[in-house]
C-alpha cells in the first residue's frame, strides 16, 4: 500500500469540484487544491479576506507580497478576479453563496461533527476563526486530513473529543487513504488508495465503515 501524498489529495478533491462552483479553500493542506484544478474547468476560488478568482501558486520569484491567501501565503489572480472588504467575504459565506469549502481537521466524527482548531495544546490557536462560518455556510463541507495522528490513532472517530468547531457539517472526508462520504445511516468509503484493502482501512479506522466503491470490472 502506498499512502496518498499531499497533492494527491489535493488533486482527488479537485477532481470533485464541478465546473462553475463557488469554493472557499481553508489555511493549510486544503490551499494545495488550486494547484490542481483540472485544466479548462472554471472554477471561482474565494479566500476569506476579500480575494474571489484565487488561481494557483505563484512560480518563484514572482510573488506579490499585496496578494495573499487567508494563510498570507502568495496566491496569484486569474483574469477577471476580485478584491473587496473583509466583511462582504464573510457576507458571501453566511449568506450561504459558496457552493463547496475545503477545511482541514483534527478529528471528523461519524455524524459529520467537525474539530479543527484546538487540541489543548499551549501553542494551539486561540480562537475558532472563520472556519465555524465556513462550515455551517457553504453549502457542502469537505474535509482534507491525514487517516492518523502521529501515534497511529484515527482521526475519524465516533464522537470528536476536541472542541467542535461545527456540528453535523461534514459531507465528505480526503484523507492519505481513502474518500469517505458522511451519510445519515453512517459514512461510506467510495474510494481509496492503491492496495489498500477495505477490510484493513476498517481496522485502522476503528469505527464502523461501508462499503460503496465501484464494482471493478
């Protein structure tokens, strides 16, 4: 088995977003995705600190330090993009305009609990942020995050044990090995990583998992 890496996740969510959609990227992994939009597909990415028409990441050198992500990492502008106030950002994420965000996480819970900003730990984050606005706002919430911590434990759990930055929000989980679709009767695995068996993603898991990938032919 070999894990999907960093921008093999990205890509596969990519590979998800339809032509014309909406979608806000959030700080850290979920950024990767505009490197990855497949070619000739209009997609409009949103940054919340005022940016719609996010394109990929500048080439070296290039950079404009006046052109940020909500990171403040360098994005570049495609051709017809946007600048406008912090607060018509937010207005477009509750006013529930954005078809699709890309978040994060820590922990991703059976229901779709979502926790993603705080561990306890000292240097942890002091506050939710906009993350709880783009969770309850978009219209679908996909998440981006390696299957385990550090310590070999999974990070889809039965229930979040870290402060929830969002309830039952989540509707589909990238992780490095495995799609997992957030559904009422429970999650549905609809994809995974090369010789990777279900019958092994479901021990590392450790909650219960369905099995819905396509029929091989």
């Amino acid at each position: 088995m070999k894990k999907w890496d960093r921008n093999q996740i990205a890509a596969r969510v990519a590979r998800d977003i339809p032509e014309g959609a909406y979608v806000n990227l959030g700080i850290g992994l979920p950024t990767l995705v505009a490197n990855h939009i497949p070619k000739g597909r209009e997609v409009l990415l949103h940054s919340e600190n005022g940016v719609l028409g996010v394109g990929p990441k500048p080439a070296a050198g290039t950079e404009d330090e006046d052109l940020i992500n909500a990171g403040k990492e360098p994005v570049t502008l495609l051709a017809g993009g946007s600048f406008f106030h912090h607060a018509d950002s937010f207005g477009m994420i509750r006013g529930r305009h954005l078809d699709f965000c890309v978040l994060g996480a820590f922990q991703v819970a059976v229901n779709g609990d979502l926790a993603n900003w705080h561990t306890g730990a000292p240097d942890s984050i002091p506050a939710v942020g906009g993350a709880m606005d783009l969770a309850v706002g978009a219209k679908t919430v996909m998440v981006m995050m390696e299957h385990l911590t550090k310590s070999g434990e999974s990070k889809v759990v039965e229930r979040c044990t870290y402060p929830l930055t969002g309830a039952a929000c989540v509707n589909r989980i990238y992780t490095d090995l495995a799609v997992i679709d957030v559904m009422p009767d429970g999650l549905q695995v609809i994809d995974v990583c090369e010789g990777l068996a279900f019958d092994e993603l479901q021990r590392m898991t450790g909650v219960f998992l369905r099995d819905r990938m396509p029929v091989q032919a």
